[in-house]
C-alpha cells in the first residue's frame, strides 16, 4: 500500500477541482488533506464574491470550511451540483474512501452531487484496487461483522485511534474495520456483499460514482473523465 503523497500534488488536484466550482453552486466538501486544497480555494473564490454554499462530509470539513469563510447548508435543504473528495486508492473509476473515517456521510454527499470530483496524488493511482476497505459498524455488531468479513475472504482489524489508547469513533458515534480482501477483481460484487451485512453502517467502495478524477503532481493535473 502506498501512502504520503506531496502536499504540492495534493494541492494541485485540489485546486484543479476547484476551478470547476461556478457562481450559485452548492457543492459537496469532501474530507481529507487533499480535498482540503479545494475547500481553501473554494473559500479565497468565496472570499473574492463568488456565491458558494458548502455540504460538509465530516466534522473536519465543516470546521474547515466555516474558517475558510463558506456558508454551509444540508442535504434537508439544498440539492448538490457538485462534490469534490479525495480517495485512498483509485482503479477503473472505482474507489476505496474511508481513511479518515468519514466514508458514510462522504458516500451520501458525493452519490447525491450532480457530479464528483476526485482529487488524488500519484500514490493513490492503482492498476486494480487492493486497499484495504473500511467499514463504519454499529458497536454492538462488532463481533458477527467480523465473522461477516472472514467469511468474504477478508481480514477485518478495527481501526484505532493514533493518539488515544481506544478505538477510532466516527462522526456517528461508531466503529471502523479497515478490511484487507488482496487484489479486489470484482469491487461491484465486493460492495454489493458488504452492504448487505446487518451491522455495517456503510463501507468505503464507491463504485462507478466519479465522473472526474484530478490526479495532481508537482508539475501538473492530468484530469480523467
Ligand atoms: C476520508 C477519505 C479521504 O478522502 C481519503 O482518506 C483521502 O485522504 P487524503 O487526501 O488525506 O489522503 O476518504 O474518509
């Protein structure tokens, strides 16, 4: 698993998102350190008069997106024109999200944007996807999704948190397995089995839902559709 891309590359695909943004949208906020580029130039946009509403992914986002100057709504009172999020492992238009636990609110935003934007450095970019997949879990259920998991051929290990002797909790107050699956052939019949497990709240596939990948690096975008 690669890991750690330049914050220049970050940046780039970022701020190339960005540019897409126009006046009067409402645009999801993905999270992340690369989605976050986009938020601080969706706010200098903001700030220079463009007519911007936000929808946050995660606790993080909206804070970043309240300091960056951008009114926020949700999704009880606005439609989204566009989302733009980051990624931890792209392949074929296929995703792997999740590494900041965020991926059960980024999955409504970004499936309910008119269209998504991903932002990646050239670390995230795979042939076939073999990230491990998170999975946000009710607590209670964590015993039988696990078992759930084995029996898909996957390796569930909880995910914790790095500065604090527990379990990562999410914004909804639950648990996350980060599930190893090897080379995923198949990540529309993987995401299709892991959504049906009693207990998971959401898992980090997100299948055929980009219509733009940025891939950025220190010298430039190359923008895929
Ligand atoms: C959060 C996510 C992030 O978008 C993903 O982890 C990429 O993060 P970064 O841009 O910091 O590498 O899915 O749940």
């Amino acid at each position: 698993m690669k890991q750690g891309g330049s914050d220049d590359a970050k940046r780039a695909a970022g701020e190339s998102a960005a540019e897409a943004v126009e006046d009067g949208m409402v645009v999801g906020l993905g999270t992340g350190s690369t989605a976050a580029h986009a938020i601080r130039a969706i706010g200098a946009a903001v700030d220079a008069g463009l007519d911007v509403t936000g929808v946050p992914t995660s606790f993080q986002s909206r804070e970043l997106a309240r300091e960056a100057g951008i009114p926020l709504t949700d999704l009880d009172a606005a439609e989204i024109d566009l989302a733009i999020d980051g990624a931890d492992q792209v392949a074929g238009g296929c995703l792997v999200k999740g590494g900041g636990a965020a991926h059960a609110r980024e999955k409504i935003v970004d499936t309910a944007a008119d269209r998504l934007l991903v932002v990646v450095d050239p670390t995230k970019e795979a042939d076939v996807l073999d990230h491990p997949v998170p999975l946000e879990l009710l607590p209670a259920a964590r015993r039988p999704v696990a078992a759930a998991v084995e029996r898909l051929g996957g390796e569930p290990e909880l995910r914790r948190a790095e500065r604090k002797d527990g379990p990562v909790v999410t914004d909804n107050g639950n648990l996350v397995f980060d599930c190893a699956f090897g080379a995923i052939a198949d990540p529309a019949a993987l995401a299709a089995d892991l959504a049906t497990i009693p207990g998971v709240v959401e898992h980090g596939l997100f299948v055929d839902v980009a219509d733009e990948i940025h891939g950025g690096t220190a010298d430039g975008v190359t923008v895929t559709e």
